[in-house]
C-alpha cells in the first residue's frame, strides 16, 4: 500500500481492531462510570443525597486510578485481566485495562458535566417536591445532556489514544500495526498512515460530538 510494508486488508483490520476495543470499553466503561460519576454529585455534602461515607470511599479511589499512566494500568493488572479474559494478549484482553482505565475517567467528566447545571433548577425540583431519583432523570440529567455528550467524546478520543497504547503488549489495532511494521522495520510511511488514520477517525469524532452537542443545547 503506497509503497509501504502494509496493504489495505491490513489496515482495515487494524481499525476494526481498534473501533472494536473503543466500542466495548466504552460500553461497559459507560455503564459504571456515569453511575459513578452521578454518585460523586449527588452523595456530596451539599448534594441531593449526601452521603459521607460513599462520597469519601468513591472521590479518593477514582483519584488513584486516574492518576495511574495508562501503560503502567496496563501492565499492573495483568493477573486481573488474565483472570477475566483468560489471556493478557490480545484485542479482546485489551478490552480489560481499557475499560478499568475509562470508567473512572467518564464518571469525572460527568461529575464535571453535572456540578454546571445551575442550583436553581435543582431547588425548584425540590420544591416541586420530586424524589432525588425523579430531580436526577427529569431535572439534573436532562439538563446536563450537551455537556454529557461532549465527555463522552473526550471519552472517545481519549480512548482511542490508550488502544494505541495497548499495542506495546499485543493488542491490535492501529497501535500494533505502527509498532510491527512502522516502528521495527523502520517503515516510516506506516507510521505516517496510521497517524493520519487516528488523527482523521479523532477529528470526525470531535465533530459530531460538537454537532450534537449544539442540537441538544439548541433544544
């Protein structure tokens, strides 16, 4: 392919490889971090719910894993992942540090997502009498939903950067393909190939995000 090491079959199986580990991390990161992050909003001091104990157990073990570099998760939870997947190698197993490394990184964006909507709609569901679960699906969530949408793209695009990550251990995708035939057999082009492919597949992404984003905002 243009001169290069790789063809196309192989580059089209490195991006499904890789838009295969963003959709199922993202899936499963999604299902525990929003939950989470909603947690971290509503259980503070002065939130919906306040809770001190869940507040104070949640806020310092995200802190510690999304201070931790994806690379050193990676190789940290090697038994972990062995354990859930049955093996360290491979796309499938990448799928385990991803969503270990995403989940915590959602429910931040979210609770960041969720602290912007303003008191006053809140105070007013509560005069309305609503339940804390009723002010967050009909009142806190809704609101929040442009900004909602652009974390999960820094979600994504976020997501998109570890799956390259995960290559220095086996896991496909467009990482693994830089690595194999760009970076050890000294193919600059494949390297330039599958920048331009990431930065292409982040750039239509940051913009739906934005598109969408500005419809539910507009509404």
């Amino acid at each position: 392919m243009f001169g290069s090491s790789i063809d196309s079959s192989q580059l089209m199986q490195a991006l499904y490889e890789t838009l295969y580990m963003v959709t199922v991390s993202l899936i499963i990161g999604a299902l525990i971090g929003i939950p989470l992050g909603i947690l971290l909003v509503v259980t503070r001091k002065h939130g919906i719910w306040p809770n001190v104990v869940i507040h104070q157990i949640l806020n310092p073990i995200i802190n510690i894993l999304r201070s931790i570099p994806f690379i050193i998760l990676l190789i940290a939870i090697v038994p972990f992942t062995k354990l859930v997947a049955g093996t360290s190698i491979g796309t499938t197993a990448a799928i385990v540090p991803l969503t270990v490394y995403v989940a915590p990184y959602i429910a931040r964006l979210v609770e960041n997502s969720l602290l912007e909507v303003d008191d006053g709609i809140i105070e007013a569901a509560k005069a309305m009498g609503a339940s804390p679960l009723q002010i967050i699906r009909h009142f806190l969530l809704p609101e929040a939903l442009g900004s909602l949408v652009l974390a999960i793209t820094t979600a994504i695009i976020g997501l998109i950067g570890s799956t390259a990550m995960a290559g220095a251990v086996g896991g496909g995708g467009i990482g693994d393909l830089a690595l194999v035939y760009g970076y050890q057999r000294f193919d600059t082009l494949v390297i330039i190939i599958t920048v331009v492919v990431l930065v292409i597949i982040v750039q239509i992404i940051q913009s739906l995000g934005n598109f969408i984003s500005r419809i539910i905002r507009r509404n």
